[in-house]
C-alpha cells in the first residue's frame, strides 16, 4: 500500500495485512470483497467483477493492481479504494486469486446490511469452491487533533466497540453501531462491518483472531480473521 514518508508507522499494519492476505490465499482462491464506496442512495450495492483492473494514480502513484491473474479490462481511472487495496493485496500476497468486489452504500442501513450479509454467506456456502471473504474498510478517522477529520470526542469509545467486536468476533456489537454517529466520526466503513454480522448472524465466528490493532496518524485499523 501506499505509505510515502509514513513508511514506518504504517509498517506493522502493512504485514498484518498481508499475513492475512496469504492466509486467506491458502485456503481459498475466490475471494469476496466487501467494501464501501461513493455510491448515491441508501440501496443496492455495486459489483467489480475479476476481470477489472485500477490505479492508484488518484492516490499520487500509478501502481496498478488486477482483481484476478487474467484481468484484461482497461484501467479503470475511478476504481473504489476498497477494491484497489485488495487488488494491491492479491497482487502481492496471493497472485492466484481471483476477486468480485461488492461495495455498499455508506449509508446503508443497518437491517439492509445484515441481510446482505446473510445473503451473501447463504450464496458462498451454496457454492462446493471454497470461498475467502475479505472485508476492507475504515475505521474512525478523528481519533487524534491531526487526524483527518481532526478530534472528535466520541470517536475513541466508538473505535473501541468496533476493535473489540472485531476482537472477540461479537457480530451483535458491530450490529449496534450508530450510523450517524459513525458517519460523523468518518467511520464510514460502518456497512460493511454489519455486512461481516450479517455473514456470521448470531452464533459469531468459530474464532476470530486479531493481528493488529492501532491508530496511526489518528485513523483506526483493525487487521484480523474470522473463521467459520
């Protein structure tokens, strides 16, 4: 991922990734990819299929990723972060994986959310391919005074919910999550976490492990797994 002069700070958060990135290569080659991204409305969600290629030349450098190893579709200028670093993430950690990408509206409700999920782990368990699920998306971005949002106060308990949930594998505490306080705090990552409860419903993971969990330059990161 791009780092530029934060390349120490944001070191341990890139091998975390990519440890799980390899992990989830070995266990499966279809990955699904369940983001966020500017999309209009409070319904549906968009699709990338494994045939589309990105830049993250909006981002400052032109480091291209493909969503599989035969991506062939031209560069597409305005392809969703979330998509972009799982590309980079493929491309480095697991390059025989091939991903569709499914990217929710911010501010999708919370119920919509779950039953996205639902719906989508019902799809992958009907499938006899085995299936990696790979969920990218931020964490609150004002937990310090040079944060990107600057401080907000609420930001920190509710950064707290959301690591410790992703912790402990608690899907009914990423349920709960407010979506107008978390689109206050710039946690706009808050539907796809509840799409992540909505796949493991009441019973949660049968583990979940945490591999990093941090706040450098005031934004929250969270790396871990949630096994079934």
């Amino acid at each position: 991922m791009l780092a530029g002069a934060a390349v120490a700070e944001t070191a341990e958060l890139r091998t975390a990734a990519l440890d799980a990135a390899t992990r989830l290569g070995a266990s499966a080659s279809q990955w699904t990819v369940v983001g966020v991204g500017d999309l209009v409305g409070t319904a549906g969600t968009a699709e990338i299929g494994p045939g589309a290629c990105g830049t993250f030349a909006g981002f400052g450098v032109d480091e291209r990723v493909r969503l599989s190893p035969d991506a062939h579709d031209p560069i597409d200028p305005e392809m969703p972060l979330a998509a972009l670093v799982a590309g980079w993430l493929r491309g480095q950690a697991a390059p025989e994986a091939s991903i569709r990408v499914r990217s929710m509206p911010v501010r999708l409700p919370v119920d919509e959310c779950v039953r996205a999920g639902a719906r989508l782990r019902a799809n992958l368990d009907a499938d006899p391919e085995p299936h990696g699920v790979l969920v990218v998306a931020d964490g609150a971005t004002t937990l310090t005074d040079k944060a990107p949002g600057a401080f907000d106060p609420r930001s920190t308990q509710v950064q707290k919910t959301l690591d410790d949930a992703l912790t402990a594998g608690d899907p009914h505490a990423l349920r709960v999550l407010d979506a107008d306080v978390c689109a206050g705090i710039g946690l706009t990552g808050r539907a796809a976490w509840q799409v992540l409860a909505g796949m493991f419903g009441d019973t949660g993971p049968g583990a979940a492990e945490s591999l990093y969990t941090d706040a450098p330059y005031g934004v929250g990161y969270h790396v871990g797994m949630w096994l079934p």
